[in-house]
C-alpha cells in the first residue's frame, strides 16, 4: 500500500514502473498497481490504458474491479475499451458489475450510449449496491437516459435507501438539465412511480410545472403530480394552482385534471377560480372543471344543466410531430 502511494505521488515517471507490475501473477501487487495508475490520474496514466484494460479478461474479480475504476476514470483516454467494460455488466460477480456500471458512468457518451439498455436492465438487479451503481450512471448521463427513465423509475420499488436517493438524484438530473425529451421522460416515467419515488421529487416536478418552457413537459408533471392524490404537498398544489392562469387550454385542463385527482381539499382550495372557470371555458375544459367540482360536498356542486360549448380547445395547441426526431425542441 505504501509503494503504491508513493508511486501515485510519484505520477508520470512512475507509470512505466506501475504498469509492468501489472504483469505479475500475484494478485496483491496487481491491486496496488491499479490503484497508482488510478490515482495519478488521466495525463500521467493515460499510456498504460491498453495494460491496464487487458485485465479485464482472464482475471479474478478483486482485479477486474480495480482494473475497471481505473479505466473509468481516464475516461477519454479509455473511451476504446467501452465493449470490454461493458461487457462487465454481466459478470456474475456483483461486485464487479457494480464496477462496471461507475466506470461506464465516467466514459464519453458517444461510447457508452450502446450500452446503456444493459446499465438500465441493472435497476431490478437483486444487489442494492449494484442499483445503487446503475441509477447513479443513468444520472450522470442524464442527456442520454430519456429513453430508459421507466426502468429507473423501478428503483423505488427497492426498500434501500442509497438505491433509493441516487434514483433521486438521476431524475432530479433529467428534470432539471436534460433535453426537452429526456425532462419529458423523465415527468412521463414518473407518473407511474410508487408513491414514495413521487413523494421525493414533487418539488422537482412543481418546480417543472412552473418554470419549464416546454409545454409539453410541463403536462407530464401536471399529470405526475396528480398521480399523488391527497398526498400531494402544498408546493405541488400551489404549482398546479398557478396553470389555471395559464394561455394554453391544454395545460389548464390538465391542471384542472390535477387538482381533482388531489382531491377535495385541493379543488376547494382553488373553488373560486374554477367556477370562474366555468363562464368562458371550451366544451372540454368546461367538462374537466364540473368533473373537479363535483368532488366536493353537495352544497358546493355546480348546478346542473350548464352545457358544453365549442370543442375541447386543443386545436389551436397542437403538437404536430413529437418534437423528438428532429423538429427542433
């Protein structure tokens, strides 16, 4: 342990003498080794790439684990080596596929995007450690993960904690940075979450409601937020309160949506402005509003009889194309 720091604070000149230590066949002295070349870091290591990748194969797991979080760490420079680390994924070794699942976390995107259906199959894994490894990858990767944000919302199925908060944290990522189409998957995905996933991230998902430029993002969060029902806390309320003001007719009828999936409360909180609502609303809108209404207790109901007018309002708020094969959004 002492020869490898040394030869880690050592850095560039040391990296030749590190890695022909590699070729050893005791395993102890292969560890170490590694775990210099890692922590010289990419510019004084990045020759013995090559060296370090060929302990993929062949090895026991101890080494293949360091081999692997060296590899992910030089990241360009190991960029060629993606199949083989990759191909770790599937070890039997969960130790090892959890090492796989960091190290593909930390290479280029245009690399390790093939790959990513194998890191996202990881999130039933029966290892926490390696869930835990797999949604934090997905995290990191966020402009590239829209595509696989139902598998990580399976994560919160899992009853551990450090699974749990690095799913959180992937899709706070993918709502907060991500391209229009990966915030929309992610809003999507959600929507059929358990309730505790939901929970952690209202606040995100509010946050979405409100700022996001997207409309179409933004219904996904309205929907999202009203598949908490009567748990739904007072920022989410609020958020979705704020959409009945809003231009689109799509969004306010979704957040009328909303609001009644919440509940009583919720509906009557924001009564006044629903019955508002009423006087000017398009046929469909004007339905989604008496639906929300009729919640609350009797004495609150609208009168009956008050007829739909026009169509539903969405068709001056078309979407066209999906905006995800290359419309623009």
């Amino acid at each position: 342990e002492a020869a490898s720091r040394a030869l880690a604070l050592i850095g560039e000149p040391a990296a030749s003498a590190a890695a022909a230590v590699l070729e050893e066949e005791d395993e102890t002295p292969r560890v170490w080794a590694l775990r210099a070349l890692r922590d010289m870091g990419r510019t004084a290591a990045a020759q013995q790439v090559d060296a370090i990748a060929a302990l993929l194969e062949g090895t026991r797991p101890r080494v293949r684990r360091e081999a692997l979080a060296a590899l992910g760490l030089h990241g360009q420079a190991a960029a060629h080596h993606c199949g083989a680390v990759a191909r770790c994924l599937e070890s039997a070794d969960w130790s090892e596929r959890a090492a796989a699942a960091r190290a593909i976390g930390l290479l280029p995107e245009v690399v390790v995007a093939p790959h990513l259906a194998t890191v996202a199959s990881l999130m039933t894994d029966y290892v926490p450690d390696v869930v835990e490894a797999a949604a934090s990858t997905l995290g990191a990767l966020y402009g590239i993960s829209g595509p696989y944000a139902p598998q990580l919302a399976l994560v919160f199925l899992d009853e551990d904690e450090s699974a749990c908060n690095a799913a959180t944290a992937a899709f706070r990522r993918m709502l907060r940075a991500g391209g229009v189409c990966t915030r929309e998957a992610a809003a999507a995905a959600l929507r059929g979450a358990e309730r505790e996933g939901l929970q952690r991230l209202a606040p995100d998902l509010a946050m979405v409601v409100v700022e996001d430029e997207d409309r179409h993002v933004r219904e996904e969060a309205l929907r999202a937020l009203a598949a908490l029902g009567p748990a739904a806390p007072p920022c989410a309320v609020e958020a979705v309160a704020g959409v009945l003001h809003d231009a689109s007719t799509v969004l306010r009828r979704a957040a009328v949506e909303a609001l009644r999936g919440m509940g009583p409360d919720a509906v009557s909180a924001h009564e006044v402005k629903l019955r508002e609502m009423l006087q000017l609303a398009p046929g469909g809108l004007r339905r989604a509003v008496q639906a929300a209404l009729a919640t609350l207790p009797a004495e609150n109901a609208p009168a009956s009889g008050s007829g739909s007018r026009g169509g539903d309002g969405r068709s001056g708020d078309g979407r066209g194309g999906d905006g995800c094969g290359g419309d623009g959004r």
